[in-house]
C-alpha cells in the first residue's frame, strides 16, 4: 500500500507538470545569472548586527538561503552540519541536538554542560545543557541559516564557546500577496514512508504599510528501528507540526514593528539508538524511550531608522515543555528495572536592545545591552515497573516510581556589547568588540518529593516494604560569573575580489552547580563525593582567513586556519556506582584546523563545491587528580573528526516545453572521533566499558528536478549505498542501546509551487 501511495504521488507530480502554463525562458534564466552571482560573493548576511556582504566579513561564516536548503532537502540540523565545514552534529536521537564545531567538545553528549554553540530562532537563544532535549526546528520559509565559528561572544553571549548557528525567519512582504507549498514524499527501506508538508501565505492588509505572514507545516515520518523489548516495528516514528504568525507593520520609512508567534510541536514516538548486537536498526528498553518538545514563542522587534544609525529593540518570551523518558537498566547490566521519567518545562524572557551604525563611513559600530531571565523546572521521576516488584517482593510504594524530586533552576544574564570598526580607507579597517556579562544559576528543591532503598533492595534481593524518606525542601549554591568576552580583528582587501583578516577572539560558558553537590553514594558510600559545581571555561581563539572571487567570478574560495587554547575546560562525568553525572574543571587542550569552501562554475549551468575542514583537537594539561575524575588522559583526542568533507556537482539545463531540468549529487565525508574520555572517572586507568569510536563514513544524495513555470518537482534519494554507519556513541552505560546510525536509503519526491 505504501508503495503504491508513493508511485501514485510520483505520477501525479508529472502530471502536474505536463499541464504547468508556459512561461518560463527568459525571466528564469536572468533570475539563475542573479543567483550565480550571489553564490559567488554577494551573500549578504547579518552576522555583525548589520547587512553585510559575506565577503567582507572577518569571520568564518557558512550561509544557507531557502532555496538552497529545499534543493539539497535539508530541513533540520543534520544537514546543515554535513555542510558546514568544522562542524558535526552528535544527534542520538530526534530533538537530541549538541553541535560540536572546531573540536571544541569533550564528549558527544555534554550532559549538565552548557553547549559550546549557541543556537539562536530569529532573536531567541534555543540552547542549553546537553542532557535536556533540544527541538529540531522545521526550517521552512526561513530567510537564511547563518552559521559562525569560532567563539562569538562579543555579540552571542556565553553560550557561544566555539560557534553560533542563527535560523532567520522570513519577514511579511508588504508589497504583495504570495503564496508557496512544498509536499515531500519519501520511502525509507521497504515499509517506512515519510509524509512532509509546508504551505506558506503572505498578506497585505494594507497596502506598503501592514502584511501578515503565516507559515504551517506537518511531519509524519515512520521509523525504521524495531524495538524488541516493546515489540514495536518502526518504532522511532517522528511527527512534527507547527506555525508560524509575523506581522509587519510599517507606518513610515524609518519605523517597523514586527510581531511573530510561534508553535511547534515534535513527537518522537521512541528513540533511534540502536545495539548493534541485536541486529541491524535493533534496539532494546522496556518502554518507549521519549525525547519530545514542544516550543511557543512570541516576539516583538521594533525597529528605528535615525539619521546615521539604526536601534533595535527587541522581546522574546518563550516556553518549552519537554520529556525526557529513558530506560536506565543498562546501569546494571538489565539486572533490575531502573528508569527515569522527567518531564521539564522551560521559561525565557530575553530582550536585547542595539544600536548600529549605518555603513559606509570611517567609523562602523555598534552597541547594546541584553538580558535573560530564565526557570527550568524539572520533575524527576525513577520508576521500577510493575512486574519486577511483583516478581521481586518489593511492596511500600503507591505505584511504581519510588523517588520522586521536584526542581527548579532560575538563570539570569546581563551584558553589555559593542563593536567598533575603524577604516583607514576601503582595502583596510580594524574591529575591536568586547562583551561584559554577568551570570547566575540558582537550583531548588521543593517539597513533595520522597525518596526510598529501592535500589539497594533491588540489587540484593532484599524483599519487602521499602522505607520511604521524604525529600524536604533545599535551597542550592549560586553560581555567579562576571567575564568579559573580546575581539580584535584587522582586515585587508588588496583588490576588489579578494579580502584577508586575522582576528583574536574569546569566549567561556556559564559556572554550574552540580543538583547532587555533596551527596555520597547509596550503592557505595566509598565512592566519590560530588563536587559542588564548575566554574567558567576559558577559550582563546587564533584565526586567519581569505575570502575571495577568482578568474571574472567563476571561483569562489572561503579559507581559514585556526588555533584555539582551551583552559579550565568545563566536562561531564559520572559517577560509577549509581551514573550521577556532574560537572567539574580539568586543565588545557588545544584545536587546531583548517577550513576550506570552494566553488566553481566551469560551464554555464554547472556548478561544482568542495568543502571541508582538517582538525585535531586533543587535551595537553592534566593533573593526576583531574585525570582522576574525569577519565581523561593526557594527548586524549576530542570528540571532533581529523577530516570531513563534502562534494557537489550542480547542473541545470534546459528541456522541452520551456522546462529547465535541475541534477545534482552530494558526496560528503565524516571521519571518526571518539564519544568520551577513554577512563573510569574515579578509576584511573580502567578503560570504559563504553569507551568507542563513531565510525568513518561517507554519505552520497542525488537528486533530480524539473521546473516549469512557478511549479518544481524533484526526486531524490538520500544515503544512496545504504550505509549504516555508526555516527554516534553514547558515553554512558546506563543505555542499553547507545549507537546512532544514519538514516538507511530513503527515495522521495518533492513538489513546490509558488503563487
């Protein structure tokens, strides 16, 4: 049946284009010249707080439109980090997100560790601890991806170690009515189809001067690992559905007020890590494991347009509700049942307020001040089951969780910012930017909450009652930070084509307090005692780099080389008796890299890319004590692949009919890195048992595409050699099922049309 929805999908699409009204040659092929021409050089991009062409830009910066997001079929992160070059995406599972760029990662998870790269909605900071879930935002109808590496702290804040990836949303056109669908249909193997649909309306509701913008979309896309413990086939079945609301009032030239709500919702049905010893896409837990988000977000960014500079103000408020559902038998081996069941529910009010300078004379600048207020409340709930209390004697519980913990964190940031750029004239000029910013966390536990031998009863078979201990109210540590960030640059445009730049930058992430700081042990009273918490990493940042259009903008090269020092560097560990993780300081380790973006248009119609970036990143200071407990070993590589790279080939030609024919084929490359500190934190020199590394890999898509008119109708096959490579390791034992592999082949089409 599915395979006949899918062949029935494909026809109608060719159908759809016999019958397109004509109309395409020639504004369509100056259209392509426009687009050419952006691709080499003419980008322009917004990273500095202002409109400016990516060429001039003194910073590593890989940018993506819409249009080039819909040919290569990228809707989520995982594409844009194929593509982006020193970056990798470490993705267990849907809306399980922790970009690593440069090598700056420690392990593939960061859990309790703030993320080195900031993920930033329009305005709104996204990101956070590794061990929460992350949405996987829908990008459609988006205006650009913006994504910055090296630390960006003078304008991004502390979360911005190691890069900043921007989503940027179309704003309401006030010109004119416009409309756009975009139906994707996909088989992935035999029995898994994907069901992907957009659709987009921009109105004018008064002419030039108010319009409303709305954007829906919907994801059903079945799965393809088989859970053996629940008995569920394609269990990791995604669906996604959200919108999107913007109104653009703009009542006068210098003045705009722009209001956008949002609402998206993603529901993986069960995780998609696997156990390759079961067999392949085989995975194992007693129930579904559950990484579920849903975000709403409202905001308003007024804009003024003085003489000289404009001011931007703007306010977000969000919320995130997430679960975070996951079997943690694996802790013991699946000797008893052990779980945990934590629902979270995130709060955010950012407002930033800036001010820049209009471009164009001896002095460029900017200045602002932002502010973060935040609570994260999560519910802790561990669970036995059913059946092993039953089959165990274990009685004194109202149902089957015996511990129960109330929390919540409250976070505040301040800072100020500015950059300033002095040009000595058109081919050389100088930036320096700074950010001073304070930071707090505070973590609470409220009343309510119990707690019980379970464990220990469990582990002995010890039957019987459980003691039930309430857990009373606590007030934690504060962890308060106050650091400056800073960047200096010089830039250098010996001709028009060609720019050179050399910058210093810094960045740190926020200290953190440890929820069990103090607390011993209940399995084993010998071992370690939690630390309180970890101060703020520090992060220095060495770059060069070269952009420029060679032989009449036929090649187009984007180069840099980096060093990064890295000290008091923040890392996750875990306890070994009972996996409490914590967060902790150790010394030194170093990144260094290169990162290349080619692309060439040998022939009219063709274009070929060529990206990639060679790293090494490893630790160089180490004291016995910090190897200790963290597990880490001097020379220890970082979770960051040596080599990645990607190649394509781009080709459009014409066709009968007044068609244009679009083929194209991507050949990327990760290589391999491990998943953590090889070591036992608290056992120097035992090796985890979940010590590994991911696999090398390449990834081939080919796609296909016919246009007529304003409709586009594409075909495509991803993972072409149906390559199952593990491209994720997860650092900790208490899973069962801890690799990820990369989506077997799916083939599809995929129909727009525009009106």
């Amino acid at each position: 049946m599915k395979i006949k929805m899918m062949t029935s999908a494909c026809a109608g699409a060719l159908s759809l284009v016999a019958f397109a009204a004509p109309a395409w040659a020639e504004d369509q092929t100056q259209q392509t010249a426009q687009e050419a021409a952006s691709e080499v050089g003419e980008v322009v991009v917004t990273a500095t707080r202002r409109a400016t062409r990516l060429q001039d830009v003194p910073l590593s910066i890989t940018a993506f439109s819409q249009q080039e997001l819909t040919k290569k079929g990228i809707v989520g992160y995982e594409g844009l980090a194929r593509e982006t070059p020193g970056v990798v995406l470490n993705k267990p599972t849907a809306n399980f997100n922790n970009f690593t760029a440069r090598g700056i990662a420690t392990n593939g998870y960061n859990a309790n560790l703030q993320s080195s790269v900031a993920i930033y909605i329009d305005e709104l900071p996204i990101s956070t601890i590794g061990n929460t879930t992350v949405i996987d935002p829908t990008l459609f109808d988006v205006e650009r991806v913006e994504f910055l590496r090296g630390p960006q702290g003078t304008l991004f804040g502390s979360g911005s170690l190691a890069g900043a990836l921007r989503i940027l949303t179309k704003a309401p056109e006030l010109d004119g009515y416009s409309a756009g669908v975009l139906v994707d249909y996909g088989m992935t193997g035999a029995d898994s189809f994907r069901q992907r649909y957009n659709t987009m309306v921009n109105v004018p509701l008064i002419e030039d001067e108010l319009a409303l913008r709305v954007v829906a979309f919907h994801r059903d896309e079945e799965g393809y690992t088989d859970n053996l413990g629940t008995g569920i086939t394609n269990s990791n079945t995604l669906k996604n559905s959200g919108v999107r609301a913007s109104m653009l009032w703009k009542p006068m030239d210098r003045f705009s007020l722009r209001g956008t709500a949002s609402y998206e919702e993603s529901t993986p049905e069960d995780s998609g890590l696997i156990d390759p010893s079961l067999g392949r896409n085989k995975r194992v837990s007693d129930r579904p494991d559950i990484f579920s988000g849903v975000l709403t977000t409202g905001n308003v960014t007024a804009e003024y347009q003085f003489n000289g500079a404009k001011l931007t103000s703007s306010s977000t408020l969000s919320q995130f509700d997430q679960k975070f559902y996951l079997d943690l038998a694996g802790t013991f081996g699946g000797a008893i049942a052990f779980a945990l069941d934590a629902d979270a529910y995130q709060r955010t009010f950012v407002q930033e307020m800036r001010l820049a300078s209009d471009a164009g004379g001896k002095f460029d600048w900017v200045v602002g001040g932002f502010y973060l207020k935040r609570r994260l409340d999560v519910d802790y709930f561990y669970r036995s089951n059913p059946e092993f209390l039953a089959a165990s004697g274990i009685t004194g519980l109202q149902d089957e969780y015996y511990q129960r913990m109330y929390t919540h964190t409250n976070s505040h940031e301040l800072a100020a910012f500015g950059e300033l750029t002095y040009r000595f004239n058109d081919n050389f000029w100088v930036t320096g930017g700074m950010r001073y910013g304070e930071v707090s966390a505070q973590g609470f536990t409220e009343e309510g909450g119990f707690n019980s031998n379970y464990l220990v009863n469990a582990l002995y078979g010890i039957s019987g009652p459980l003691t039930i201990t309430p857990i009373e109210a606590a007030t934690g540590l504060k962890a308060e930070g106050s650091k400056p960030s800073f960047k200096v640059s010089a830039t250098w445009k010996p001709s028009a084509d060609l720019t050179t730049y050399a910058t210093i930058s810094t960045g740190f992430r926020t200290p953190i307090v440890n929820a069990y700081g103090g607390r011993p042990s209940v399995v084993d009273p010998d071992d370690l005692i939690i630390p309180d918490g970890a101060a703020s990493d520090d992060l220095t940042n060495y770059e060069i780099g070269l952009k420029g259009r060679f032989l009449e903008g036929k090649l187009y090269a984007n180069l840099a080389a980096y060093y990064i020092d890295w000290s008091n560097i923040q890392v996750q560990a875990n306890r070994v008796s009972d996996s409490v993780q914590f967060a902790t300081n150790i010394g030194k380790a170093e990144s260094k890299g290169v990162e290349f973006e080619l692309r060439a248009f040998p022939l009219d119609g063709l274009s070929l890319g060529l990206n990639g970036s060679f790293g090494n990143s490893k630790v160089t200071e180490l004291t016995p004590e910090e190897a200790a407990i963290s597990g880490a070993v001097l020379g220890a590589r970082l979770s960051s692949p040596k080599f990645q790279g990607s190649f394509s080939v781009d080709y459009r030609f014409a066709l009968p009919n007044d068609m244009e024919g679009n083929a194209s084929v991507v050949v990327q490359h990760v290589g391999d890195y491990p998943g953590l500190f090889p070591n036992v934190p608290g056992q120097p020199g035992v090796v985890q048992s979940t010590y590994g590394f991911t696999d090398a890999y390449e990834n081939v898509n080919a796609s296909f595409a016919i246009a007529k008119n304003d409709l586009t109708i594409g075909f495509y096959v991803e993972n072409v050699f149906d390559d199952h490579s593990v491209t994720y390791v997860h650092p900790e034992a208490f899973l069962a099922s801890r690799f990820g592999t990369m989506r077997p082949r799916t083939f599809g089409v995929r129909v727009g049309y525009e009106f």
